[in-house]
C-alpha cells in the first residue's frame, strides 16, 4: 500500500510517500526560515501564501523521487491540525482536492499523532507500550501509547511549549530565528551551571509544564547587565537549556515509573536537541529503560510521519473522510 503524506500545520511544506509502514521511498520538506527569520517568529499570512506557492511542486518531487505516479497512490493522508489555520487549509484543501479528481481516499492525520509513531520510521522500533514525550514549539506533553491509535494524554504544558521557550530566549538575547538550534548550539560554549534558573515541578505528582515563569526568569538575568554587548550569552542559554532538559527528563522519568512502563520514546522538534538525548540516555540508562530516538530529520516536521499515522488510521478504520471536514487548531487528542 502506498501512502502519500502531505504536512502544512505551520512553515514547513512537505510530502511524503510511504509503502506499507516499513519503507519510506521519498520525503521532500521545504523550509521557510528566510522568510520568517527577519520578523523574529512565523508570520501566519506570510507562511500560508508560501505553501500556496510551494505546496504542488513539493508533492510532484515527492512522487518523482519515490519514482511514482499519483495514480499509483492508495491513500492520501493530510495533517489535519493543530497548527495555523490558514497554514493547515493549504495542505489539507489540497489533500482533498486530489482524493476528489483521482479517486483515492483521504485521512486527515492529527499533527501529535504523526509525531507520536516518527520513531516506526527508523530500523529499530519500540513495542507497546511506551511513554511519549511530545516537545516542540506548539507541545510539550507526555503520552502513554498502547497501540498506533491508542493515546492517553498524561500531561502537557499550561503556558508555553518548551520550543516557544528556546524561541523567546534567543529573541531576549537577539540571536536570531529560529532559536532552537542557535541557544542548543551557544550552550555547548557556556557553563551550565552559572545560574540556577527556576524548575516548574508544580504539584507533587503532576507530569504537567509550565516554562513561562523560566522565560521570564532569564529576561530578569539579561536586565541586571547594563550593556547588552555584556551579557554572558552561552552561559545563560546553557543554564537555561539545562533548567529545560531537567524537568523534562525528571517528569518523563516519573511518569514512566508511575505507569509501570520501561519504554521511552522522544518526538517533536526539541527531542533534536542534543543535551536533552543526552541526559534521557543517561536517566534511562540508570533505570534500565529503552529510549528510542528519532533522527533529527524525522522530529522536526515531516511529511513521513503523517504519512505512517495516515496509513495506520486507515488500517484500523478503512473509510475516506468526508470532503466537508474541516482543519481544527487544537490537538483531539488532548
């Protein structure tokens, strides 16, 4: 069976074409940092006439690469939100609109879930069931996963996402878009331990977030230096990042352990970063869990795991969604 994945929930074009849910024949994902990079954050207008532009072309190399026609598709599967609306309606108007002329069914794909079963596209897979801790610019949240449909929310931020939060970092310090990859890459220079930024634990046995209170944490730091051209940059992203990996890891240690549960898997764009692997490496180590890690290419957004959510939700309920169904901006699974 092949699947052709389609993904537009924020900046990012990309397509995708999946045979079964074990070989993966093409992902193609066009970035929109240059446009964005100069306004400091994504511009939903700007993002959504960008996909307009991008969003056929994209699809066509996708099909070329995995040396198909669209008449050879089985299904089309579109991520259907969260994400930006006007974002969302490129790709999933698109998706629906091929599904109409060609015949094929269609599924629209919830964005967590792809990221969810990012990690079935790499060799080694993990059986279920397995804690999933979700971080990204929009999510930070922590799954018990039973099965390819099968997610029990166990808790999530309650302000910003841990992305948001390296994001607004790197805005106070002026070290540019996207901030993710530049305060990860600045820490690697800087002492993480030269300040000791507040840990949200909130109540004693929540595996909630909450990151805003940090955020604002390293603003007051950056306001008692009288000179920007001053500020210890690296060790202030280092001891940020590391207040970050901390709770991170601490909360998906303990909800593993209160679900009597060995297995850990990571997704989303931050679970990139390389002192969170690191330290999930180790604290799974010392408690003789398996972590599984994606690629960095398969936690950022992706057209292939949309594509593997879309091919596994048609397996367990094989129907074409309707053609009225609509994008939505909040995840449904939480």
């Amino acid at each position: 069976m092949l699947t052709l994945g389609i993904e537009s929930s924020c900046d990012d074009t990309a397509a995708a074409v999946l045979e079964d849910d074990t070989t993966l024949l093409s992902s193609v994902v066009s970035s929109q940092d240059a446009i964005h990079s100069r306004f400091g954050g994504v511009v939903p207008e700007l993002a959504s006439r960008k996909h307009l532009e991008s969003i056929h072309p994209i699809v066509e190399e996708a099909l070329a690469r995995a040396e198909k026609k669209l008449m050879d598709i089985d299904l089309i599967a579109a991520t259907r939100g969260p994400g930006l609306i006007g974002s969302l309606l490129v790709g999933f108007s698109y998706a629906k609109a091929l599904s109409y002329v060609s015949k094929i069914p269609y599924v629209g794909v919830d964005h967590l879930a792809g990221h969810l079963l990012s990690i079935f596209l790499e060799e080694d897979t993990p059986a279920f069931p397995y804690i999933a801790l979700i971080i990204s610019g929009g999510t930070t949240s922590l799954f018990l996963c039973r099965g390819y449909s099968d997610f029990q929310l166990l808790g999530r931020t309650r302000d910003d996402a841990a992305g948001e939060a390296f994001d607004k970092v790197a805005k106070i310090l002026d070290l540019g878009y996207p901030g993710g990859p530049i305060v990860a890459k600045l820490s690697d220079q800087g002492d993480k331990n030269a300040y000791r930024f507040p840990r949200a634990w909130l109540e004693a046995d929540s595996v909630d977030f909450s990151f805003s209170g940090l955020k604002t944490a390293v603003l007051n730091q950056c306001h008692t230096f009288p000179e920007k051209s001053g500020l210890p940059a690296a060790d202030i992203c280092a001891s940020f990042q590391e207040a970050v990996v901390d709770v991170l890891v601490t909360k998906t240690m303990f909800a593993a352990e209160q679900h009597h549960v060995d297995t850990i898997v990571l997704g989303g764009g931050v679970a990139a970063n390389g002192r969170l692997r690191q330290a999930m490496m180790e604290n799974c180590g010392a408690r003789s869990f398996r972590l599984f890690l994606p690629q960095p290419r398969y936690c950022t957004d992706n057209a292939a795991m949309i594509a593997m959510a879309g091919y596994h939700q048609y397996r367990e309920t094989p129907s074409s969604h309707p053609l009225e169904g609509d994008v939505y901006s909040r995840s449904t699974l939480g």
